[in-house]
C-alpha cells in the first residue's frame, strides 16, 4: 500500500493515480505495511518492522486493487474546513457507522492474538498494560520482536499520530526544493534589513459611542461648522497677537518695499479653510507693501491654492499685477531632488512661469532675482509636517535665507525643534492665527477667518473631554458605593 | 554586468552629490545641478508612469458594478483634466475644474475630520492609565489655549502653552527626528557602500 505525495492517502499498490485526490502517484515516498501498518520507505520491499512483503501480496490477497472503491476526487476548496471534519464526540466511531462509503474498505491484517508475546517476556513496567491470556508464537517474535506490543500502551495513539502527521511537509520532494531554491534567492537578493520592527502597541478599545451619543456629537460639530454664520465674530474681539505672531509680522514688515518673499504653498483643499485666511492675511500685508511675491509649490493642489489666494489679494489691490508685482513659477516633482534645484537656481527649476509660459528672465516680477538667496524672505504654507522639513534640509541648511512656515494648528508642534534651532523663524499657525497677524500688522477682520467656528470646535471637544470624564467618574462612583452597599449588607447578614 | 554598473552608477552619482552638498567646487557643482535636473526629469516621468498605471489598473474594469463606476468616473474626470491641462495650460477651464469640482470635494474630505476628531476625543480622552492623564491634561490645556479669549481667563494660559510646546512637545518631538536622521543616514550609508542595491 503506498502513500499519495499530495494527500496521504493509502492507495494499493500499482496505483497510477491517487483514489482521493486524483494526483499522479509517482514520485511517492512511503509504503504502508498490509500487515503491521508500519511506514516504510518506498524503495523497501519488505517491511522494516515484521518482515512482510510490501508489494501487497498479502494485504491485498482478498482484496484485489480493483476492488477497492474509488471516491470521486473533490478538489481542496470543495473539502470541509479541519473543524468541520473533526468528528465530534457523539459521532459514529467509523464511516460506516455514518452511513458513509469508506474510502479504503480492505481491512488492514492486524497481528493475531496468538502471535503476541507473552507477559512474562514483556518488561516489567509494561506488564500492567499487556493481555495476559495472549500467547507469544516464537516463530513470530524471532521474526519481529516488536510485534505484538502495537497498540499496547495507552499513549501510543499519540505518538504514532505526531509519527504520521510530518509526512504531509515531506512528501512533494521537489516543491520542498523548489520553495528552498526561492527562499535562498530571496534571500540573497533581498536587501539586509536593518533590525526587527519595533513592539506595535496597540491600545484597549475603548467601548464604542452609543448611536445616539454618535448623533448628537455630530449635531454639535455641524452647529460649530456653522457658528460663524450666526455667532455675529463672538471671538474676534478677543484675540490677541501672541508674540510670535508680533515677531513674525515685525520681520514681514522689514521686507523693503520693491523686496521680494518666495513662497511656497505646499497645501491642498482640504487644509484651505484654515489656511487661506493665514495666507491671505500675510501675503496681503506683503502686497500692500508692494513686495513681489513669487509663488511656487510643491505639491500638485497647491498650485489651485496659489491661484486662488494670489488672484484675492490681486483683486483687493488692483495695481498688484501678475508678472510686474508677482508670479507663479508652477509645480515643482521630486520633493527633495525638487527643493534641491530650487536651492541651486529658480531659472533652472523653472524654465518658464505657470501662468504666461514666460521666461523668467522677461518678467518683471524676477528682476535681480536667479537664485533663492536673492529673495528677502521665503514663507512655507504647509498643511504637514513634511514639507517644512524638506525646505529647511535642502534649502536653508544650503542657503541660509530665513524660513517662516505658515502651517496648520495640528502641524505646529512638530515644527517646535526647527523653530528652536533657529532653522525656522516664525511658525504662525491656525485660523487664530490668522486674526492675530491680521491684528498685528492692522489689517481688519475678514469674514473668512471663522474664528468664532474653530473656537465652538474646541469648545466641543472640551466639552467632550470633561462630560465623557465626569459620566465615567459618576459611573465608577456608583459602583464603589453599590459595593460597598452591598458589603454592609453582607455584614449585617453574618 | 549590467548589475555592477547600475551598482557604480548609483555609488557615483550618491556620492556626487553628497560632495557637492558639503563641498564648494565648481566642477562638482555643475555635475551635482546636472544630475539633480535629471531626478527632476526622472520624478516627471515616474507621474507619467503613474498616469499609465492607474488607466491600466481601472480600464480592466473587472471589479463590482460600482467599483466599475468609479472607476469609469476617475477616468473620465482624469482624461478630461489632462487634455484641459495640455492645451490650456493655467487657463480658466482648469481653474474652473480645481475651483468647482476639485477644491468641493477635497474640502468636504477635509470636513469630516472635524467628525473623526470628536468621536477619538471620546475614545481618547478617557481617564484609564497615568498616560491617558497627561494626555487629557494636556489637551485641555491646548485645546483652552486654541480659544482666542484664553488670555481673558487666565493670562498664564498662555505661557503653559508655549513651555507645553517648548519642553516636552519640543523633546518628543526631536527624539523622532533624530531617530529619522539615523535611519536615513544608516540608509543612506548601505546605499553608498553598496550594501543595499534595490535598483538593481
């Protein structure tokens, strides 16, 4: 009886194909004894354990191959999950049992009773476990003196389990080689990496928000979105310039009239509610100034960002013109690499502006002007963390021009290192922001600043933060008195 | 052989141009500026790739009805806003295209932050360890700090604010970007020594 390589199945011998799964049998490794069901290799012809010829003489002498019933082969996704077909406890013993066909119906020749050694030849520590009324056939155990002692310790079950269970990794030699040839390959061609990943710290879930609880925190985000249409500026007044704000207007302010300012914006739609009115406010008191402002970006939607601020402030100031007063150089790729050339020259950058297609050298807006070192101040709208990174990696570190970054109230805190290096001059950041510069340099109110709404935001999650906390508190506070209710009462029981 | 001189080429030219980031020669200069101009050519290239890829990845159209949809609106939306963008370069039917269909719909995504950003509130906010106390604290004490009347409450808001972002914000922070810096200069190093080779 030999083995299938692809399923394990036991298959008479001669078989051509597997009677389970229908795989070509050639290439099997193992040999089953018909008599004492050892594993054999498959070049053995007879079996290591009893001696019995393995070509299935004997096995198979009531049962010829044809005889065994075939079962139609079902391929590997038609076949039940593991668990399905582990057989529960109250499940009929055999297949037959089940009113099923049983795959392999030649029974295996089990080794007689007589042919069992005799307790007294047994060792001493398995005599508890042996069949005393059976009686050892000297011819049998000169043949074998294992015979009789299969099934005889309880655990053996298992062991021959764990025996029988590595067959299955082992049987496809050559795929087993060929998934040895890939792994060394990868191996080999795979860059070294350069240490395990770090521990994933995954926080407890916390208990999700009741449906309800869901509707209502949205009900009172969308009353903040909407604040500012109804507050009348409620926070306007309040607002005061922080000194970096003060500082950074102060520097603006030093720009000469006629000077210039390189600008970056390097955000997109998503971040344009909170950053607009920051642009707007500084690039305004800029213009108003009549100090060119050359616009560039690094990012493909900032582009739509440039047009849109720029073309506001244009149509607040009619003498700031494009290409006299200011100008939109385009779409810088390569982030780094990007950056990198901008710091070496704009002209080589940027062949031409955006806008008009224009040399650099024939607009107005770039006279004196072919390197970022020429320029008065370079200002970075950036709604990450990442874009005022690169430009003080490639650009400031190279050049040493003055880098004040415009960013988003999320992105700030990751600036803080730059700014305390002195890399980055001023970080200005948020919708307040906006209202504090716009105070600073004298500017009145825009009704886009919509202080009163990111104001009502924060106010909602603060007050998320302290209710959630205070029902939690209440809640905790309500267990430990019911213990301790329920303690009393226990006491006062005994 | 092929494969030893992508290994050289990409050692020469790394460090290239790591001299001419550190060195003042003009020869290193020029071969620097030169060989930064062609990354600029080659990210150009790479967004043309990538304009391939995504019309092959959804003209197979072998997805669900309405991912077939979809992917028969991107397509739509993407050839339209090319051939705008090539023959009208910054002219007012792309303005019109980023003012009314792009600029809506990336702001709407940018909105619902503002949703996500309360229900973490909930999850996060909650007082379970001494970690979730310093970040409560913390937290509120921003979060005041963001309002434009803090100052009017208390006039020290605005100092803890700042040490908040100075000290410990400025800490963490550096502590991640120093690990960054290493990373990227390890990296970098096993590139140039040509222990690391993925390009070839």
């Amino acid at each position: 009886m030999i083995l299938c390589p692809s399923c394990s199945q036991r298959n008479p011998e001669g078989a051509k194909t597997c009677q389970a799964c229908g795989e070509p049998m050639e290439g099997f490794v193992y040999r089953i004894c018909p008599s004492c069901d050892a594993v054999n290799a498959a070049e053995s012809a007879f079996c290591h354990r009893c001696l019995t010829p393995l070509d299935g003489s004997v096995a198979l002498d009531s049962a010829s191959a044809d005889d065994v019933p075939v079962t139609p082969y079902t391929p590997p996704s038609a076949m039940p999950k593991p668990e399905a077909r582990a057989r529960p406890k109250s499940a009929p013993a055999s297949a037959a049992d089940a009113g099923m066909t049983p795959i392999i119906t030649t029974p295996v020749q089990r080794p007689s009773a007589d042919s069992r050694r005799a307790p007294a030849d047994l060792p001493a520590h398995l005599n508890t476990y042996g069949d005393a009324a059976s009686t050892p056939d000297p011819l049998t155990l000169a043949r074998d003196p294992l015979v009789g002692l299969d099934r005889l310790l309880p655990f053996e079950e298992g062991v021959l389990a764990a025996q029988r269970s590595p067959l299955k990794p082992a049987r496809r030699e050559r795929d087993r080689s060929q998934e040895d040839a890939d792994l060394f390959h990868r191996v080999a061609t795979e860059p070294v990496r350069m240490g395990a990943a770090g521990r994933v710290v995954v926080p407890a879930a916390a208990p999700p928000l009741p449906r309800w609880g869901r509707a209502a925190l949205y009900l009172l985000v969308l009353l903040a979105a909407l604040a500012p249409w109804w507050s009348g500026n409620l926070a306007g007044p309040f607002v005061q310039p922080r000194p970096s704000v003060m500082a950074m207007a102060d520097d603006l302010a030093a720009v000469p009239e006629g000077g210039a300012a390189l600008v970056a914006f390097d955000y997109g739609p998503g971040a344009a509610g909170e950053l607009d009115p920051l642009a707007t406010a500084a690039l305004q008191a800029l213009a108003a100034r009549s100090v060119r402002i050359i616009a560039l970006s690094s990012d493909p939607a900032g582009l739509g960002q440039a047009q849109r601020v720029l073309g506001a402030i244009a149509a607040e100031l009619p003498d700031y013109r494009y290409g006299a007063d200011y100008v939109l150089l385009g779409f810088v790729p390569g982030q780094e690499a990007g950056l990198r050339a901008v710091g070496e020259s704009l002209a080589g950058a940027f062949p031409a502006d955006y806008a008009q297609a224009s040399p650099l050298t024939a607009l107005p807006a770039m006279r004196d002007i072919t390197t970022v070192r020429d320029v008065d101040r370079l200002i970075v709208i950036a709604d990450d963390g990442q874009a005022p990174r690169r430009w003080v990696e490639q650009v400031q570190s190279r050049t040493g021009v003055g880098i004040d970054a415009l960013v988003t109230a999320a992105v700030e805190p990751l600036l803080a290192p730059y700014r305390q290096s002195g890399q980055l001059g001023h970080v200005v950041s948020g919708a307040t922001g906006a209202v504090e510069y716009r105070r600073a340099v004298g500017i009145p109110a825009d009704a886009r600043d919509q202080t009163d709404g990111y104001a009502a935001l924060a106010i909602v999650l603060l007050g998320v933060a302290l209710i959630t906390n205070a029902a939690e508190a209440a809640s905790w506070g309500r267990r430990v008195v019911g213990n301790r209710r329920a303690q009393g009462r226990s006491d006062r029981g005994r | 052989m092929a494969r030893i001189l992508a290994i050289v080429a990409a050692v020469v030219c790394g460090l290239l141009v790591l001299a001419d980031f550190f060195l003042v020669v003009p020869v290193i200069d020029a071969l620097g500026a030169a060989l930064i101009e062609g990354v600029l050519i080659l990210a150009a290239f790479a967004l043309i790739l990538g304009v391939v890829n995504l019309l092959g990845v959804h003209t197979r159209m072998n997805g669900s009805p309405s991912a077939r949809r979809y992917s028969a609106i991107l397509l739509v939306a993407l050839v339209v806003t090319l051939i705008v963008g090539l023959l009208h370069p910054a002219s007012e039917q792309l303005t019109w295209i980023f003012d009314y269909l792009y600029f809506p719909l990336q702001a709407t995504m940018g909105a619902l932050l503002a949703f996500f950003l309360v229900s973490a509130a909930y999850r996060a906010f909650k007082l379970r360890s001494a970690s979730a106390v310093i970040l409560l604290v913390t937290s509120l004490v921003v979060l005041i700090t963001q309002l434009p009347f803090s100052a009017a409450l208390s006039p020290l808001l605005p100092a803890v604010r700042e040490w908040i972002f100075a000290i410990p914000v400025t800490a963490g922070v550096r502590g991640i970007l120093l690990g960054v810096a290493l990373g990227t200069t390890a990296t970098a190093l096993r590139v140039l020594l040509a222990v690391d080779h993925p390009y070839a």
